[in-house]
C-alpha cells in the first residue's frame, strides 16, 4: 500500500495510466486477487481516483486549469502534501 500511495503522491496521473491491453491500475488490482491486500489497494485506488475526478471537474467549472488542462491548485496542493509527509 506503500508503493501505492507514495507513486500517486508523486505522480498523480499514473491512477489513469493504461497497460497495452487499455488496462487501469484498478483494473488490474481487481484482476490481482482477492486478499485484504487488494481489497485495500482497490478500495484507496477506487476512492483516490473518484476524489481526482472531484476536484478536477470543481476546478474546471470556475476555470482554474493550467495550458495543459491539470488543475493548477492542485500542484500546489500535492507540492505541500508530499513534502508535508515527509517524502
């Protein structure tokens, strides 16, 4: 879960990243298994990428969205966040 969190942390955008095949990250977790392990990953997945879709539909209907259409708030939201954490 570690792994998980910490590479969405410093990449956001790899939630949406497809395998060859059109696969998501929650795809495959929920192909991996069904031990507490993947029930956890999918579930922090599943509530990471609905929370993104949020703030990201929020930020776009009052028009704070950066030239290559990433919310620009929330840069500067992670930028503390990680750093915050100590990562």
């Amino acid at each position: 879960m570690y792994v998980v969190e910490r590479l969405l942390d410093c990449l956001p955008e790899s939630s949406e990243i497809k395998t060859n095949k059109g696969s998501t990250p929650l795809i495959c977790a929920r192909k991996g298994g069904d031990s507490q392990r993947h029930k956890d990953i999918i579930e922090y997945l599943d509530n990471y990428i609905q929370k993104q879709q949020e703030d990201t539909s929020s930020l776009i209907s009052v028009g704070k969205v950066d030239n290559v259409g990433m919310p620009v708030v929330m840069s500067s939201i992670h930028h503390r966040h990680v750093h915050a954490r100590g990562a």
